[in-house]
C-alpha cells in the first residue's frame, strides 16, 4: 500500500534541510576535488557530520513538539483576552455615543 504524499511545504522544507546540512557538511569534510571518489578520511567526516546534523535535528524537533501545545494554550489566551478587550472597548464607545 502507498502512502500518501506529504504536502509540498514539508516537501520544501526538508529539502532545505538537506541541502543546507549537505552544503555544511561538504565544505567542511571535503577538501581536495581532484579526485572522483571520496577519501577515507573525508567519507568518515561526511558520516561523522550528518550524523551530528540529524541528530541535533531530532533534539530540536522533540523540544518543539513538547512546547507546541503550552505556545499554542498561551497564543489562545492571548486572543481571547484581546477580543474580550476589543470587545469592553466597542461597548464603551457604544454607550458613550451621543443620542439625537
């Protein structure tokens, strides 16, 4: 069974990932470009740096995931308490109107 294909802003941003961690990675590991293949020493270090990168990437994404639902609780209290001042505003400008 396939799966279904991810919207293309996740699509987007995973590429940007990717390019950006593979832009990092190879100036960092990848000194000499006369040769086809990779050393030894450069092929560890590419491993070694992704690794690193997709890690620091999980870290990141869990300490997001754990915060999202107490930013998403204060963003709607915030809301809340703008529409209920908006709200006291207009019927103070309402009864302050002067009458014909």
């Amino acid at each position: 069974e396939r799966l279904p294909a991810p919207p293309l802003f996740q699509l987007r941003d995973f590429l940007l990932v990717y390019n950006r961690m593979t832009e990092l990675c190879f100036r960092h590991c990848v000194s000499n470009l006369n040769y086809r293949l990779l050393t030894g020493r450069e092929e560890t270090c590419l491993d070694s740096c992704a690794g690193k990168l997709v890690r620091s990437n999980h870290r990141l994404m869990s300490a997001y995931v754990a915060l999202m639902p107490s930013i998403m609780q204060r963003r709607a209290s915030d809301y809340e308490a703008s529409a209920a001042r908006a709200s006291q505003n207009s019927a103070q400008a309402g009864s302050a109107a002067p009458t014909a």
